[in-house]
C-alpha cells in the first residue's frame, strides 16, 4: 500500500503514523531488509548497522523481530537473518546486523553506531525525548543514516517536534487501509465503540490530537466525559455563537445542544452535551434556521444567542424563522477564554459530559487557554457551549443562592 512505501526525496526520518493494525510493523520490516539487503543474499545493502529500537526488550523480539509482520516473519529464506539470543542481534546472510535497543535505557544507545534505524511506537516511551536524543548521536556511520519511526500518533512533544523537521516526512493510514488483513468482528466493533470520539480518531485513523499548552480541556479530560446520553433532562438549551458574514471563508456559526439534570442543590446538577448543530458558510438566513431546528428537534426550553456582533439583526433572523421560538440574548463582557473558565471547571468536577461525535467541538476545546484561543480561526462552537453551560447551570445557581429564591426542574 501506498502509505508503506518510502516516500521520494533527501529525508532523515520516515515518520508512518496510523490507527491499529493499519500495517505499521510490516512497513517498518520492510524497510529495514530494503536497507541492509543488497541484489543476492550474499551483496551488501545500503545499511550495515542497524538499530531496533523500542519500549522493552520483549516488544522489540515478539513484535518487531519475531511477530506476524516483524523482520523475520518478512525475510524469504536466503536472506533471513539469524537471531543470537545471547547478544541481541540479528545477523543476515551479508554480514549486516540490527541490535536491539529500549527507551528504558537510553544510555544503551552511547557508544553503538549505526546508518539505519527502525523505531517502534515512540508516542508512548516513558523516556521517549532521552531515547530519541541518544539514537541522534549514534546515527554516525554512511553517507546518509536515515530512520523509520513507526507509531500510533499521541499528543507528546517528541512526536511533535519531530513532525515539524524539515527533514521528516509522514505518511498515514488509518485501520481500514489493512481491512483485508484484519478481522472483520475486529473492525466492526472498534468502529461501533469508538466512531465519533477523539480516541477513535488517533488510535484508528492515525490521527494526530494536539492539546494546546494550558489549555482549559484535555483530550483525557474529554474522553472520560464521554457516555451515553441521559433519558430525561430537566431544561434544554441550544447555545449559538451567530456567524456574521457568509461564504467558503466565514467564521462558523456555532450551535451546540446541552441538556441539564437540576435536581437537589446546585453543586449536584450535572449537564450532558447532545448534539452540535453547527454550520460553516451558511447565509445568515440559514443559521437562523439551522438554530431553530435544533429547538425543535430536541424540544429545548430556550435558544440563547451572543448579540454583541449582530445586535438586533440576530433577533429578527430567528424570529423570521418562528417568531415564537423562545429566544434569549445575551452580550460578551469579558473574553472568551474567561467566560469559558467556569464551564472548564465544571468539566473537571465531573458535572458535564458529552455524546459521541462531538470531535469538532472537542477539537476547539483543547485549544483553548487562559490566554485565548490559539487555534486556527474563532472558537465558534466552543462559544456556543460556554453560553448554553451559562444558562443551563452557572445562572440559575446564582439564582438559586439568592435569599429566598427555589428553582424547579423542568
């Protein structure tokens, strides 16, 4: 498959990011004999020391050596290399040898030298930046020491820094570019578990999640928000965040659906995010109609919308719409990031959580920070979650404080 073969080109690393079982350790064999075989068993190939380099010893021998699609499972038999258990190396017919290296032990990579080495699942060392560090020094021998890292993308800075070389080049797949090799039962249900949540998308598409530094959510935050929707709430809300202008190139309009149970005392009321309506590039008549159908697709108990840009215009349009739609204004005196640091901190007491599907405005959310938003574009559908959580729980719990003042659910 095409994402298996190098890519053309002066590159020092090949990075192969995809989801499981997407053919990673067999592309990362395959390269390995490219590089030390030569055109009969016995001629010399590019490389002539390589290193193996993973998270233990027994993954580097039961999945990069010895698994289904390791280096030996790979070799024909004239040119399979011999394993010496004793000194942790393979040997091929030609002379040429790979060793076997850990991130456990960084410093086992001082002193060996090699022009070709093959890492596997480098997201997930714990001595990950040590391990890469002392594999840069080691890579001394030949005109052009080259490496292939073979990984399921995570959010860590090694990958990270390394993804932004200019001498690294990446190529993805996701699982189902292997379906013909895989389990059938295998895909099904991954994909039924895991369709829709960021999980899924970096550990089956091959997808790359970056959290923003300081952001106000994380990615593990938000994985452990998820489940699945309540029966019954209380009050419903569609929060908007109105689009002002239209077109390919427009802002979004963000519309996000949040439902709340509000039984007991404010600090046990809980809020569960059902669904993101949001639209891209729609005229300001469809926004509107697009906000309005999501109240009456989930009967909400009102539509609150930010008027700060459209003031009055945003009004008229929903009510062009339904003029009995019950609508709310609401105006932006701070910004953004603050507003949105009293709904981050019902996120980490557990009080939200979310439906599967919601990764677009999940992507927004990890790239919020104290700061501002640092994402590309505005956080439209972010806004339009902090305006539905507002109303939903952090006003009527002001209310609720009041002397003398009882709400009732819905």
């Amino acid at each position: 498959m095409e994402h298996q073969l190098p890519p053309e080109g002066d590159w020092r690393t090949w990075v192969i990011m995809g989801g499981r079982g997407a053919g990673k350790t067999r592309a990362g064999s395959e390269w390995v004999r490219s590089m030390v075989e030569g055109s009969t068993p016995f001629d010399e190939g590019r490389a002539r020391r390589v290193a193996l380099v993973g998270e233990t010893i027994d993954q580097v021998r039961e999945v990069m050596i010895f698994g289904d699609s390791g280096i030996l499972s790979c070799s024909p038999p004239d040119r399979r290399p011999a394993w010496h258990a004793g000194r942790k190396r393979l040997v091929w017919p030609n002379g040429a040898e790979a060793s076997v290296h850990t991130a456990f032990d960084p410093e086992g990579l001082r002193g060996p030298q090699f022009d070709a080495a093959w890492v596997d699942e480098m997201a997930k060392w714990k001595k990950a930046e040590a391990t890469w560090d002392m594999l840069q020094f080691a890579l001394r021998l030949g005109e052009k020491p080259q490496v292939c890292v073979t990984t399921t993308p995570r959010n860590v800075g090694v990958l990270k820094a390394l993804l932004q070389s200019p001498s690294t080049v990446v190529t993805h797949a996701p699982t189902e570019a292997n379906a013909a090799n895989l389990a059938g039962s295998f895909l099904e249900e991954v994909r039924e578990r895991y369709a829709g949540t960021r999980l899924g998308r970096q550990e089956l598409d091959g997808v790359l999640l970056s959290d923003a530094e300081g952001a106000l959510w994380t990615s593990e935050m938000l994985e452990a928000s998820h489940t699945a929707t309540p029966m019954e709430f209380d009050r419903i809300v569609v929060g908007v965040d109105p689009a002002i202008t239209s077109g390919k190139s427009a802002d979004e309009c963000g519309i996000v659906v949040v439902g709340a149970q509000m039984q007991g005392p404010p600090h046990e009321w809980t809020a569960h995010v059902i669904h993101d309506a949001s639209v891209q590039g729609a005229s300001p008549a469809q926004w509107a109609a697009a906000a309005v159908a999501a109240v009456d697709t989930y009967q909400a108990d009102r539509l609150v919308a930010e008027v700060n840009q459209g003031g009055q215009m945003v009004a008229e349009l929903i009510r062009q719409v339904d003029p009995m739609v019950p609508y709310k204004a609401v105006h932006a005196s701070h910004r953004k990031s603050v507003r949105a640091e009293p709904i981050a901190a019902l996120y980490e007491q557990g009080r939200v959580s979310h439906a599967a599907g919601l990764t677009a405005l999940e992507d927004q959310m990890v790239q919020m920070t104290r700061r501002g938003y640092v994402g590309d574009g505005s956080p439209d559908r972010v806004d339009a979650l902090v305006w539905a959580l507002h109303e939903l729980i952090i006003e009527p719990a002001r209310e609720y404080r009041r002397p003398g003042v009882r709400l009732l659910g819905r």
